[in-house]
C-alpha cells in the first residue's frame, strides 16, 4: 500500500514538473513569435541611431559632471526602484484554479522552477542598468571598486527580493504589499548606497535588516495556502501588460482591450464633421483618445524627448535628428491603430468605401504626428534656442509628410495582405 502511494506521489511529481516545462515552452515560443515583428528592420535602425546618439550624448553629460555630484545615490535609487518590482512568473492560467488546486500540495517542484526562471528573467534589465550606471559611477568616484562588490550585491538582494514578493503573496491584505515595496525600497536603497560609499560594515548591518524582513514574510506565509485568484490576476496583468507592447506592431488576439473615458479630451472628437464620410475619423480618434495604449504611448515619447530637448544643450542637427527619430518610434507604434476595429462586423455594415478607412487614418496619423513635432519644437523655441526649433519643426513636417504617405501606406498593405 505504501508503494502504490509513494509511486502516485512520484507520478504527480513528475505530471507537475512536466507541465511547467511545457507552459515555459509555450511561453518563449510566444515571446518568440511576436519579437519578430517588435524587432523589426526599420525599428532596429532607428534604435542603433538613437543608441549612438544618446551614448555621445551620456559620454559629453558624464565630462561635465562636477566632483560633488551624487552619482551614489542616483545609482542607488535606480537599482532599488528596478530590485522592487521583481516578482515571481507563475504562468499560471484561470483554469488552474480548477485543475491544479486539488495539487496544490505537489506544486513545490513546479514554484522552485518558477522562481528559478524569474530570476533569470530578471537579470536582464539589471544587467542593463549596471552597463549604463558604470561610467557614470567611474566619472565621479574615479575607482572602480566598489562598483564591482555593487554588482555581486545587486544579484543577492534580486534574489531576496523575489522572496520577500514571494512570500508576501501569502498574505490576506492586498494594502500591505505597498508598504511592503516601501520599506524595500528604503532598505534596498540604503544597502546599495553604502556599498558605493565604501562603508560595508554599515551596509551589511542594514542588510541583516532585510534578512529579518525576509524570515518574518517567510513566517508569516508558513502553513498558508496559495492564493490562487491573486496569483492567477498577476499573471494576467503581465501576460497583458506583453500582449498590449505586442499589439503596437501587429494583431495579438489573445490582447484584451479595454478603454477610459477621458472626458478632458471629448473636445477633440467635437471637432470632426458629422457626417458619413468622417465615420471612420470619429471612430479611430475615439480609440486612439479612449484606448490604453496609443495615447499613452504618444504621450510617454513625447514627455521623454521633450525632457532630453530641455535639459540638453543640442545642436541644429541633433535636434532634427531627434525630432525625427521621435515620430518615427511613435508613427511605427500607431500604424496597428487601422485594424482596431477589424474584429468588429459591424463597421463593414456602413455604407462608405473601404478606402475610406485607409484615408482617414492616414490624416488621423498626419495630425497626431504633427502635434508632436510641434510640441517638441516648441520646447526648443521656449529655451530661445530659434534655429534650433525651426530645424526640428521643418524636419518634422517633412518626415511626417514621407513617413504618411509612403511607409505608413506600404506598411498597412503588407499588414492587409497577410491578414
């Protein structure tokens, strides 16, 4: 009898261990498939310019640099923001809920793997950051030491991190994970901060803080079920959250889309013509105004390169080539916007010409793109830099008008062909 169960036990074991080399699979092939069309030709030129430039950029910022700069602390600050938001990937599905609950025992083989990949899945971007942070911790300290003990740190509070967002899943109060990501945050910080000052002793008092922190989340979760529905939502959110990136550069139909109000902006939808040649205007405007990803995404390029433009001393051509690289990044983003609606029947119900659609959004792009060359080249003008901001309004109304007019149209036939 003893032998039958131990023999269940181990086949359940490994039916579990099966299941998440299977969804780890499908979970890369996925990431796979739609990098694809992400890492795009024209995309990946665009980056390498913008790349090169931001790095000249970096490298004459970092030689002003003043030695009283606090380059530990901004180092510091960075690294904790990026360490507390690490988290475990379950790549759990709804239906789990079902079916893998009643196993929720024999899951710690499916959870040791999860954790493991998470925190692979998490050195990338903190590898990154510690490239680009070097030199700027170099321009000011001037050794190199202590950003080396840095970059072993970071690895072990990655990996607590993860723990403590583990183990504080267990817990029955959503709000106390907030003041959770504080107090990380503050001991992360502090830990990090002294590391690059040279003064370990401290930071490895403050570190035994967080090794307590650790053990009471991990007393806490003892002995407590899973949360299945919070698990499941979390995974969803990042499931999404990829989907929605995804669906900047082709159809994700897995991709649930949702919309917001944004009733400041109905007066920009005030201003199309009644009438049924402007039907397709209204209704693409309306999803770029109401939609969670186009205006945000139009929003977030053009606060970021209006923010380089301010606090930047550029020259007449680096400023028109950043003009231009920002519309460029936001237009290949916007061109999905033609097929918002194409999972619909009923717009093909409407008696106007197909081509109609494509000629609406064409001037819907125009616009938006203009707007935002306008408003880059406005924040030139205001720094009284005038040649400067001519440069950048001149190339961007004629980038918009080339990039309108023959990429975008190519682009939406190509995409129209394979769909």
């Amino acid at each position: 009898m003893t032998y039958i169960l131990s023999s269940r036990k181990k086949k359940s074991m490994k039916t579990v261990l099966e299941l998440w080399k299977t969804r780890l699979e499908e979970h890369v092939k996925e990431i796979r498939s739609y990098s694809r069309y992400m890492l795009n030709d024209h995309l990946l030129i665009v980056m390498v310019f913008l790349l090169a430039g931001g790095a000249l950029w970096y490298q004459s910022w970092l030689k002003e640099l003043p030695d009283n700069f606090p380059a530990a602390i901004l180092i510091a600050v960075i690294f904790a923001a990026v360490l507390v938001f690490s988290s475990v990937r379950t790549l759990f599905k709804e239906a789990d809920l079902v079916f893998l609950l009643p196993l929720e025992e024999k899951m710690q083989g499916y959870l040791k793997k999860a954790k493991r990949y998470s925190y692979l899945q998490s050195l990338l971007p903190l590898i990154i950051l510690y490239l680009v942070l070097g030199p700027l911790h170099l321009a000011v300290a001037g050794d190199g030491t202590a950003y080396l003990f840095t970059g072993i740190v970071v690895l072990s509070l990655n990996a607590s991190n993860i723990e403590c967002e583990w183990h504080l899943s267990f817990s029955e109060e959503i709000s106390s994970s907030y003041w959770d990501k504080a107090v990380r945050f503050a001991l992360n910080a502090a830990i990090l901060y002294l590391v690059l000052s040279g003064t370990i002793v401290y930071a490895a008092a403050v570190g035994v803080l967080m090794t307590l922190l650790l053990m009471y989340y991990k007393k806490t979760a003892k002995g407590k079920g899973l949360k299945w529905d919070r698990l499941i939502k979390a995974e969803y959110r990042k499931k999404q959250a990829f989907y929605r990136l995804a669906n900047l550069f082709t159809d994700v139909p897995k991709l649930k889309k949702e919309a917001r109000r944004r009733a400041w902006l109905d007066w920009t939808l005030k201003n199309i013509s009644y009438g049924k040649n402007s039907v397709y205007m209204y209704m693409l405007a309306r999803a770029f105004i109401r939609g969670t990803d186009y205006l945000g995404l139009f929003i977030r390029l053009t606060v970021i390169s209006g923010l380089i433009l301010t606090f930047t001393d550029m020259s007449l051509l680096a400023s028109a080539v950043l003009a231009a690289g920002t519309i460029f990044l936001t237009g290949i983003q916007l061109i999905p916007l033609v097929k918002h609606y194409d999972m619909l029947s009923i717009p093909d119900l409407y008696p106007v010409p197909p081509e109609l659609k494509l000629k609406s959004f064409t001037v819907l792009l125009r616009n938006i793109l203009l707007v935002q060359g306008a408003v880059l080249s406005a924040v030139l003008l205001a720094k009284a830099e005038w040649m400067e901001g001519a440069a950048a309004l001149v190339c961007s109304v004629v980038f918009v008008w080339i990039f309108v007019n023959v990429y975008a149209r190519q682009r939406i036939a190509k995409m129209n062909h394979r769909g």
